[in-house]
C-alpha cells in the first residue's frame, strides 16, 4: 500500500453503476470536486474491482480495516481523518471510494488524467492484496432502474441521464398506467403499428414498448421522455438539470 498526495476527486453518491460515476472530460463546475491531502492506494484483484465500480455492497472487512484512518482533507486550516477512503486499481483502471463511515462504497470518484498514469505506474510495481469477495458467484441483477452498461455504451453523461430518467418514467407508467394509454405510448414509439397495438394487453404493449426503447438514444427517446414527464414535479426537476426549464 502507498499514499498518495493531492488527489482530486469528485464524487458521485449513491452510484451502484460505474458508468454514472464520470470520467474526468465529463466533470461539470457544480459537481462535488474537493482536494484530498492524501489517500491509501491499493491494488486488489479485477473482480473485487468491479464489486466495487459497480456495486453498493459491503466491502471485505480487512480491505476496510487496512485503509481505516489513513485518508486525510483540509478543512478550515484543519488536518481531518476520512475513515474509510482509498483509491483502489486493479492495474489498468483507477477509482476512488468513500464509505462515509459505513461499510459500503457510498462515493465514488475517477481521477484526473495525470494521476491515473502516475498510480497506473506504481501499480506495476505493487502485488496485487487478495481479499475475499463478498457475495462470491452472486450476478448482478440489472432492471428498469438499474439498466445494464451495454445499454449506455457510446452515450454522453446527458444521454445516460437522461435515458435514466426515460426507464424511470416508464416504470412509473407501467405502476399507474391504463391499457389505453400504454397503448398510447406504444404508438407514439412505434407509429406505423397503430391496427397491432389496437389487439395488444397491457403487458404486451409495455414489454414491446421497453424492448424497443432500450437501445442506443436518440432525438426520439428525447421527446418521449420529455412529454412522459410532463406534470410530474420530480421528474421535470431532473429533466431541468440537464436540460433547464424547458417542460411546459
């Protein structure tokens, strides 16, 4: 394990995917940047690497106990201990986690560019520690709110969220929706169906209608989602921080 000064980090809370914890070219003014005095680096094993990039378990208790204490920040000319905080790398990627105090990866973070190719280059000099995965064997469950990477591939941090946003307003359509208005948005995606969609149960036209809107984005997704939010408060407040106030 070594220490590592100046890092920079900005934190995405509460991500359980890694694909909403951006890289750096993606970091915006009000995300929540902050200068870490130093931080523990270790290296572990890829797979306890992905547990931790992409999950919001528990962490092995002795990788906890191994960083404990030994991150610091400055805050008003004070020198504070982070509890729980340490940059992980399994070699070829770099990541940053703050547990908060708890035993769970609560933030995340990437690096800026030239610390990640200076601890890439530690790291060929370290051994990789094993520790034990927890909840070993156990796949992941992906869902409409929780969607798998593939589904965000070649997608910008607006698409991702927005398309976020999209699956969320579906499953609120899917829990408060009627036959006739599923049929509705089943249409409006897939306009030259009209006649089929007419025949179809309420469970047919949402699962062909997440079914088609899974792949890729596009103006399409946009303007659905958009208008599948409209009149709902939360939604529109989500939509506003990557669009502003554009929902009428």
């Amino acid at each position: 394990m070594e220490i590592i000064s100046d890092v920079w980090v900005n934190w995405f809370e509460g991500e359980e995917n890694g694909y909403n914890v951006c890289e750096f070219y993606e970091w915006r003014k009000h995300d929540f940047i902050e200068l870490l005095d130093q931080a523990p680096l270790v290296k572990i094993e890829k797979p306890l690497f992905d547990y931790i990039e992409n999950d919001l378990q528990d962490l092995p208790a002795n990788l906890l106990q191994t960083v404990r204490n030994k991150s610091v920040i400055c805050k008003n000319n004070q020198r504070e201990m982070i509890e729980y905080c340490f940059i992980a790398t399994d070699g070829e990627r770099c990541l940053a986690a703050d547990t908060l105090g708890y035993a769970i990866p609560v933030r995340k973070s990437r690096l800026i560019p030239r610390q990640e190719n200076m601890i890439l280059e530690k790291a060929e000099q370290m051994p990789a520690v094993q520790y034990p995965l927890p909840q070993a064997g156990r796949e992941k469950a992906y869902h409409l709110l929780s969607l798998n990477p593939d589904l965000m591939i070649g997608l910008t941090r607006k698409e991702r969220q927005v398309k976020q946003l999209l699956f969320m307003a579906l499953d609120q359509l899917h829990s408060t929706g009627s036959v006739e208005e599923m049929r509705y948005w089943y249409t409006e995606w897939f306009p030259t169906q009209y006649a089929e969609s007419r025949r179809m149960s309420f469970e047919e036209a949402w699962n062909g209608l997440v079914e088609g809107m899974k792949q890729g984005w596009s103006e399409k997704h946009s303007d659905i989602c958009e208008r599948l939010i409209k009149g709902q408060s939360y939604f529109e407040k989500l939509w506003e921080l990557e669009h502003g106030p554009k929902v009428q």
